[in-house]
C-alpha cells in the first residue's frame, strides 16, 4: 500500500536492487539506473527496461547518452556534477531530462541543459561525512515557493522519516540509499 499519492523516484547502481514484481501500481515510480561499475550484461539490463515498459514504470539512465539511447530509455538524468551543456541537444527530443543540483547555480545549469525535473538534495540529514548540511522541509517548501523549476526532494529521506514527507510541498520524492539498505521494509511502505 503506498503512503500516499505522489510520484517514488528510485536510484539504483544495479537491477537487482530491486524486484519489480512487487510494484503493482502503474505510472508511480520512475527508476534511474545509476551504472557505478562497467556493464556487464546488456542483454540483462535491456530484459530490465522491457520489464519496466510493461509495467509502465518510467527508466532513465544517469549520464549515459548512448546507453540511453541503446535501451531507447524514457530519458537521462544529469547528476550535480555534470555540466556539459552539449546535453540541451536532447531538449527538443522524445527523451526527458532529470537534473540534480544541491544549490541555486547548479540550478541554472540544469535549466540550460534542458532539465524538466530537478531533484534538489539534501533534505534532511545524511550518514556522509563530508556532506552535514541539510534544508528540512520547512526551507525546502519556502525555497520551492519561490522557483519556478518542478524539483524533488532527495536525501536522508528513511523509512523512519517517511511520514514527513506528507508535509513537502513536492509532487514525488526519490529514494536511493534506502533502496539498497532496507528494500523489503521500504518496499512494503511503498508498494
């Protein structure tokens, strides 16, 4: 059963991150694959891709363009720390674009890269050491009010804190360390 109506952005490194058979609902969650290490298997990702077609669940790929285009993906997601602006060629294209961004001139990168979405991290506190600063939902909320660009909240969000996220004025939300870490108790909370 889903906590409630929004949108469950899903980061994972490898496919069996997760299980797809447990997600019911269609047109709630988007999974950005987020390939750490060389692939291995292409045939094993692009059975992953047709798995989410049919269960109409949205696949982009993170900073890979001819991965992206191999799998023919629902679109890219740019991490922060991309700023190649060559990426706006695909604006215009059947492909989104995902951007993410940890302050307001990561931003106007992402919007000159052609971004639609811009996950905005770190809401609430993380385990990392060298990243300690965090927004909360209250500076996130007044700092949404005052942009125009569509953004998602993105870290620290735990299976203990999921409730908060009721209060975020966002229309999704995305999960990565927890999808790793605790997949069946976020999953039963989720699904």
């Amino acid at each position: 059963m889903t906590i409630y109506n929004k949108k469950y952005f899903l980061i994972i490194e490898d496919i069996k991150d997760i299980d797809l058979n447990k997600i019911k609902t269609p047109n709630k969650f988007i999974i950005i694959y987020r390939a750490s290490r060389k692939l291995r298997n292409i045939c094993h990702l692009m059975n992953f891709r047709k798995t989410c077609r049919a269960k109409k669940i949205q696949f982009f790929v993170s900073n890979n363009f001819k991965l992206m285009i191999n799998l023919n993906a629902d679109g890219l997601y740019i991490s922060a720390y991309n700023k190649d602006l060559r990426i706006n060629k695909f604006k215009n294209t059947k492909f989104q674009i995902i951007g993410s961004a940890h302050n307001i001139k990561e931003l106007q990168i992402k919007r000159q890269q052609g971004c639609t979405k811009f996950i905005f991290s770190r809401l609430f506190k993380t385990n990392y050491k060298s990243k300690l600063s965090f927004i909360g939902v209250v500076k996130f909320n007044l700092f949404k009010l005052s942009r125009k660009e569509n953004l998602v909240p993105l870290g620290g969000i735990r299976l203990e804190n999921l409730n908060k996220m009721k209060l975020v004025n966002s229309d999704a939300f995305v999960l990565m360390s927890e999808v790793k870490k605790k997949p069946a108790k976020i999953f039963d909370r989720l699904f």
